[in-house]
C-alpha cells in the first residue's frame, strides 16, 4: 500500500476523489437549478421563496467549494466544466419552473439524490480512513436531511 503525504492510501484516495467528482458535479447542477428557481419563482410565497432559494444557492456554492478544495486535497484534479457536469449528474434539471409546489419538489428531489451520494461517499471515506471526507459528508448528510423535512413540510407532506 503507498500512502500520500496526508498518510492515506493512494488507491482509496484516487477513487474517493472520483466519488467527490460526481458529487461535484451533482452539486452544480443543484446550485444551477436553485438560481433557476430564485430567478423565476412567481406566485404568492414569492417573498419567502426567493429568499430561501438565495439561502439555499449560496450555501450550494460554499460545498461546490469545499468538495473541490476536498478533492484536491485529495491529489486529484475536481471537473470543472458544464460538459463534465452534465456527464457526471444524475439530479434532475429543473427548466423554467416557476410554480411554487414544482420548485419545492426539484429541491427535495435533487437532494434526495445527493444524500444517495454521500452516503456512499461516507461508506468508502470510512473504509479509506479519510476523517476528513468522512466528516465533510456527515456534516452535509445532517444539515440536508433537515432541509429535505422542512421542504416536505412545506409541501405538506413528511418525510
């Protein structure tokens, strides 16, 4: 086993860095559709929905940063490019949603797609030994769970 200079194994680290891609990729395509909808949302919960959809996106950008700078910690190169996102993602595309209800599922929909994701990165992250990834997906799992219930709420719906 060759270990890195951050003491773990290259092998492990090279295919987490691969998982964080597809995150990363997953994440921009969110962090797209939440701008969509901030920029489009009509109806009469405009006012609270912008507002949280700004909160959303701007945390969205924080992790795209924090997953790329992981990456490269890592000693992997994150994806850079909207054709390497596209590739990469399997959240759903939201195009032209205005309607309140839709915008709300996108972002369930989207995150319930991105917990699948961490929680496999976390699996192998824990196998790796990689407190690092390890903790930065525990953190996102805990902090989107509580968004996914707060928006099924919002739907009327639990989780």
């Amino acid at each position: 086993m060759t270990l890195n200079s951050i003491g773990l194994d290259t092998k492990k680290t090279e295919d987490l860095a691969n998982d964080l891609n597809q995150l990363l990729a997953n994440f921009q395509l969110y962090y797209q559709n939440l701008r969509g909808i901030h920029w489009n949302i009509k109806g009469r919960a405009f006012f609270d929905l912008h507002v949280k959809f700004e909160e959303l996106y701007t945390d969205a950008n924080l992790k795209v940063d924090a997953i790329a700078e992981r990456i490269l910690t890592l000693g992997e190169t994150p994806l850079h490019t909207f054709e390497d996102y596209t590739k990469a993602a399997r959240v759903p595309v939201g195009k032209n949603i205005s309607k309140d209800v839709e915008a709300v599922q996108l972002i369930v929909d989207s995150l319930t797609e991105l917990l699948k994701i961490e929680r496999n990165i976390l699996e192998a992250s824990d196998k790796a030994n990689d407190e690092g990834t390890n903790s930065m997906m525990s953190d996102f799992i805990t902090e989107q769970e509580k968004t996914v219930w707060m928006m099924k709420a919002w739907l009327g719906e639990t989780v």
